[in-house]
C-alpha cells in the first residue's frame, strides 16, 4: 500500500512539472508569437552620409568680462543681468573720492606748470632780445635756454599726470565696450573691489558661434570639409564656415574647432550645449518614427517582429531627433520589422 501511494505522488508531481514547462513555451515575457496581429513597419535606410557628432558650447563672438582697474567700492547698479545695453552706456559705478582727489591734484599741479612754463617762455624771449642787442652775454642766453627747457618738461611731466588721474578717475565707471546684453554680474552694492576682481560681463547675441574639440586625427579632414551641422533641440543649422585651429591640446589630444552659426537662429544663448555633425564619411542611415520608441527607465528599446511572428523588446541606441522620427545608431538593421504601436505589443506578449 505505501508503495503504491508513492508512486501516485510521483505521477502527480511529474504531470505538474510537465504542466508548468507547457505553460512557459506558450506565455514567455518578451516573445510570444501574437506579432502576427500587430501592425508593423519595416526598417529601412535613410539618407546616405556618415555624420560623426561632438558635443559643443555655444559662444558669443563678441563676449567681455569687466574686471576692476581701480580700488573702489560699489556705489550704483546701472543695469543687471538680461539687460541690454549700448555701447558706453554706464554699467556701475565705484567710489572715486580719491580718484577725485589725485585728480585736482593733478590739475593744481598742471595749473602750477603751465605758469612757470610761461614764465620761462617770456624770460628767454626776452634774452635772446638782449643777446642780440649786445646787452647780455651767450652764457646769459644759455641759462635762459635751460630754465626754459626745464619749464617745458615740467610742464609736460603736468600734463602726463593730469591724464593719468583722468584715466583712473575714468576706471570708477564701468560702460559697455559694445552693444549687447550683460550676461553676468559678480558683485553688490557697496562692496570692496580691487584691480583684476571680475565686475560683470557682456555679449553681443547677434553673432554666436560653437566650439567643439575633436580628435587630432581628423584635422585635415575638417580643413578640407570646411563645413558643419548644428543641432540644437528639433533645430538644424548649416554652419556659415568653420575655422580649424592650427594646434592641438597635448593632454586630450584634441583641437578646437570654431563653427560660425548663421544670422537669425532662435533660442541660442552662450554657453548652452549643442551638437555638432560633421559629414566625414559614407553609410546608411537607419531612422524609425518617434511613435515606435518605448522608454523603460534607463533602456531606450523598440518591439521587434520576427519572420515567425515573435515579438521582442530591443534596446537601441538613438541619435539625433529630426523632425518626428530618432536616427537609429546601434540595435536595428535595415529589413527588419518593428511593432508601430508599443502599446499594442506590449499587449501581445501579456497575452491580453
């Protein structure tokens, strides 16, 4: 009797194994053979270009930092961050008493100058009449001649003095060198400044521009080339010419290329990221519609359809965004078949 009631057990578990392995043919996760409902669209190539793409910076041609050229302290705030401003147009203003005193000083001292200067014009006018007229000697004359020298120097030493005090006391009002809009600002009202100490900064946004390092390898490539594309967002710029610099970075091994954008471009500020492609090769192209692209967290895949109608989840890498449709970098080839609705697909391999 045991021994039969064994053997009862074990048919038992063996009809339940066999039971479970029937139920995990029919129901994998991510393959069923349901596709064949599904609509699909075949993976074909696109334009035929190899693009290599690198990551850039957005700069403004014309861009400055006003630093401090004088000791001072922060006395006015003419115009802020996002403001525009024209050329000389006051920025800020910095404390210039003492400025304002070498200054009068200077212009005392000038006032000083041009009196003994004259003084000293008059006198050796005055000699060489005499010198003339044989009422005084040479060694008159040649003293004369001295102070007057003497003057004139001094009088210039004034001069040069009073222009330096202007410049300085000129230094205490920070204006635009160029139109444009101030992109920065670095300090508070009444704050201490010294000479080198970083104020605000300017850029004129009309003419932009992007830097991108790319490997030393394709230096002359991109010199024969001399062109590029922008990527920025749905956005597709045609580069108005590049300029390829002339040395390479010793620890990247990279150089630097500039890419001039054109006019009228929207949306673009300094120091935003981009992309840039540059036409370096030939291939195919393989794009699929935006619709298609299923995102799992950090997994960017498409369901694809095999000839026996098996639906799978795929990872892929994508490129840049065109319009409605993701260039396909890695993951797919060209002839396959991907589900054109996920939603459905993912349907399918739940059996619903």
């Amino acid at each position: 009797m045991l021994g039969s009631f064994n053997r009862s057990i074990t048919v038992a578990l063996l009809a339940s194994l066999m039971a479970a392995c029937g139920a995990d043919e029919t129901s994998a996760p991510e393959a069923t053979r349901s596709g064949a409902a599904l609509e699909t669209m075949t993976v074909s190539a696109g334009e035929v270009g190899g693009e290599r793409l690198f990551d850039g910076i957005i700069e403004a041609v014309q861009q400055a930092t006003l630093a401090a050229q004088t000791s001072g302290r922060i006395v006015s705030l003419n115009r802020d961050v996002d403001d525009p401003v024209a050329r000389g147009e006051l920025i800020m203003r910095l404390s210039a008493v003492e400025q304002k005193a070498r200054l009068d000083e200077a212009a005392q001292a000038l006032t000083g100058a041009q009196a003994v200067a004259t003084e000293a014009r008059l006198r050796h006018d005055r000699t060489r009449q005499l010198v003339a007229a044989k009422l005084l000697s040479q060694a008159d004359m040649d003293r004369s001649t001295a102070d007057h020298d003497a003057a004139q120097a001094r009088l210039a030493a004034a001069e040069a003095g009073v222009a330096a005090a202007r410049e300085q006391y000129g230094y205490t009002e920070i204006r635009a060198p160029f139109a444009g809009v101030v992109t920065n600002r670095h300090v508070e009202v009444g704050e201490s400044v010294v000479p080198g100490q970083p104020l605000t900064a300017v850029a004129a946004l009309g003419a932009l521009r992007v830097v991108v390092d790319v490997p030393q390898t394709l230096t002359e490539d991109l010199r024969e080339l001399g062109a590029a594309r922008v990527y920025v967002g749905e956005q597709v710029l045609e580069s108005a010419g590049i300029t390829v610099f002339p040395s390479a970075e010793s620890g990247s091994n990279t150089i630097r290329v500039r890419i001039d954008l054109p006019g009228g471009a929207r949306d673009l500020y300094p120091g935003m990221f981009v992309k840039a492609g540059f036409r370096l090769g030939a291939g195919a192209i393989l794009h699929v519609p935006a619709a298609t692209i299923v995102r799992r967290s950090e997994v960017t895949a498409v369901y694809v359809v095999d000839d026996a109608g098996h639906v799978s989840l795929r990872q892929v890498r994508l490129g840049r965004r065109q319009a409605d449709e993701f260039e396909v970098l890695a993951g797919l080839a060209a002839g396959e078949r991907i589900a054109a609705d996920p939603v459905a697909a993912t349907l399918a391999i739940e059996g619903r």
